[in-house]
C-alpha cells in the first residue's frame, strides 16, 4: 500500500446489504410498574411443567455430550402426536432456520422467491440472504390473495411463502383457497406452508396432508407459540421426502442441542397442557376483540394467539402505542409490514387482557 491509500475489507455478495436487520417486538417499558409483554405472540402461560422438567434432566445428563444428530426420538414424537411419517420430517433451529435451508438448497443468483406484502420478514430475509429475489404481491384486506400470487409466477420463480394463519394479521385462508393455490403453481415451484400459529385453530392441520399427498409442498411448524418455548427456537418442516432429503443435506448436523430436543419431545406429548392453551387463548381472544371492537377499534377476525388492532391512521395508532407503553403494556408496531395505523396484540393471560382493556378505553377517554 502506498502512504495514505486507504485498506478496503471483503465486499458481500449482491443481496446481503439489502438486508434490512430483523427488529424482534421490544421486551421493556421504561419507568412503567410490572409492564406485561404482549409484543411477540408468546403463550402467556409459559412451557408445560413437562417440558420444564425435560430441561432439568438434560442438565443432569451433562452439557458435554454431543445431541443427536438425526432428531430420531423428537421426530419420532411428532409423527405420533400428529399422525405424520417421522423420516418425512426435518427439525431446526426455529422455523427460521428451516426457511434458510429452503432458500440455500433451492435458490440461485436470480432465482425468485414471492411472498405477500404484509407476509413475516424472513420469508424476504432469507432469500437475500442465499441471493435470490424476493417479490411481494398484494393482499386483499389483509388476506392472502392466491390470484395475486399466481399472477407473479414466472419461469424464475422458486419458492412461494404463505403463513396460514396469518402474520401479523391474524387471518386465515380457507382450505380451498389454499388448494387452489398449490394445483395452480408448476411443478417446479416449491410451496412453503407457515403453520407457526395453526395449532390454535381446531382441527386445522396446518397444511400437513398437501405436504404429504403433493411433491411441492413443505409445511413448517414451530415450539415458540402453542408450547411457550419461544426462548429454546424449535421449529419443525414436513414434507416430500425428496425435500426433506435436500435439506438435511444443507443443514448442519448438531443445529438442536438436547436440551431442545428433550424440551420438544415432552411438550409435543403434552396433550392436556396444548389443548387447554389453545382453549384459554380463544376464550380470551374473543374476549379482547369484543372489548376493543366496543371501543370502536378495527380488527379483522384472528385465528392466531394475538389481535391486529387497527386505528384511524399512523398518528392515532403510534398515540395509542406510546399510551400503552406508559402503562407497562407492549405492543408491537407494525408500520414494517405496511400496516401503519395497525398494532399487532398478543393475547394475554386474564389480569392482562383486563389492563389492556381498561388502558385503551383511557386513551378513547382522551381523544
């Protein structure tokens, strides 16, 4: 180098500074008594005392042994708890680390990836990070719109991200819709099915007898909502074995440790614990849509465990945002997914559906 030539690092490839960083729902309220999180869709009851001590045992067993590296037994659990075959099923760190995996083994430089427009973040995260091109589709009033997306297909289209039910919406699309949406796409045209909140729709399977019956279709489901093990990241994919066999191939061999997967396998099993989560999380959603909706609050039906409450514009709904904070209630902002006069609610415990109630009639009082 000659004097004063300034030394230039390593440049990334194309994509990775488009990237812009995740920004996960804020977990404090400054200067605000016993602030109750209700940013991030997490059961408010917590993991099941099964899993708690699953996490105890793995402990006692010693951290210095190296977990399994197939996921047999986990595995193994949810192909019996769901009636699923267990070599059709991948395990990961989190859903997340399931959709790198996807747009690491199937996409190119170049290659598309379509997600709609108020679709989760790391459905565009993920595929510039393997260099692909993400394209949004509309919606139609917050709903998954199949037209839209079969619209954008083109001969360079790889992968399709769906979340059903819905992120940060809440709403759903009906089985049809979603079957007309996988006959519709080419063969060559993976179909990912986001079920991290199918589990608190009755009787829903989350998309898993496409992914079981079509050579396309991969469903994803995670640990961090219904099981309230948000804090361990444990997702899980089901799909053709052809895919599942691709992606073990990119997937690093000890993603899981066994504190993961003993936690997973207890709480998967843990039936009454599920059922009765799933149970309270509807019977308070229901509640906190009537009391909000009486307040002249806006929301679409959610069949998540958490509510889009929708103001009259971006400076109401930041108000009513900074007004929550005030009283120790966090919500989350959704401007980031171009809803910005909406903020994104989890459903609570009693005692905290009954503050957020209350604060949000308050700041009605002050309009």
């Amino acid at each position: 180098m000659t004097q004063g030539e300034t030394r230039k690092g390593p440049t990334p490839k194309p994509g990775i500074l488009d990237i812009a960083l995740y920004v996960g729902g804020a977990a404090s309220a400054p200067g605000a008594e016993n602030p109750i999180k209700l940013s991030s869709n997490e059961n408010p009851f917590g993991a099941p005392e099964s899993a708690k001590a699953a996490i105890r045992e793995s402990l006692s067993e010693g951290v210095h042994r190296y977990p399994s590296t197939d996921h047999a037994s986990l595995r193994g659990a949810i192909g019996e708890v769901h009636g699923l075959e267990a070599d059709r099923i991948i395990c990961g760190v989190g859903s997340d680390e399931i959709f790198g995996m996807v747009c690491m083994a199937y996409l190119e430089p170049g290659d598309e990836a379509i997600h709609t427009r108020h679709g989760f973040a790391m459905y565009r995260i993920c595929t510039l990070w393997a260099g692909g091109v993400p394209v949004e589709v509309p919606e139609r009033e917050r709903v998954v719109d199949v037209d839209a997306i079969l619209s954008a297909v083109t001969e360079r289209t790889r992968l399709v991200f769906i979340a059903n039910p819905a992120n940060p919406s809440g709403t759903m699309m009906d089985e049809a819709e979603v079957l007309r949406l996988a006959d519709g796409l080419p063969e060559h045209v993976l179909l990912i099915l986001d079920g991290a909140y199918a589990e608190f729709v009755e009787g829903f399977d989350g998309g898993a007898d496409l992914a079981a019956t079509r050579p396309n279709v991969l469903m994803t489901r995670t640990f961090s909502k219904l099981y309230g093990l948000g804090g361990l990241r444990i997702g899980w994919a089901y799909g053709p074995r052809d895919v599942i066999d691709v992606l073990n191939r990119v997937r690093q061999p000890f993603n899981l440790s066994n504190t993961q997967l003993m936690a997973a396998e207890a709480a998967v099993r843990d039936r009454d614990w599920a059922e009765w989560c799933r149970t309270e999380n509807d019977r308070l959603r229901s509640r906190l849509t009537d009391d909000l909706r009486a307040l002249g609050i806006a929301m679409d039906t959610s069949y998540a465990n958490f509510v889009l409450a929708r103001f009259r514009d971006a400076v109401e709904a930041d108000a009513a945002h900074a007004h929550l904070m005030r009283a120790g209630l966090i919500t989350r902002k959704v401007a980031g997914y171009h809803i910005p006069e909406g903020l994104r609610i989890t459903v609570g415990d009693e005692a905290a559906c009954t503050r957020l109630a209350e604060a949000l009639a308050d700041f009605r009082a002050m309009a």
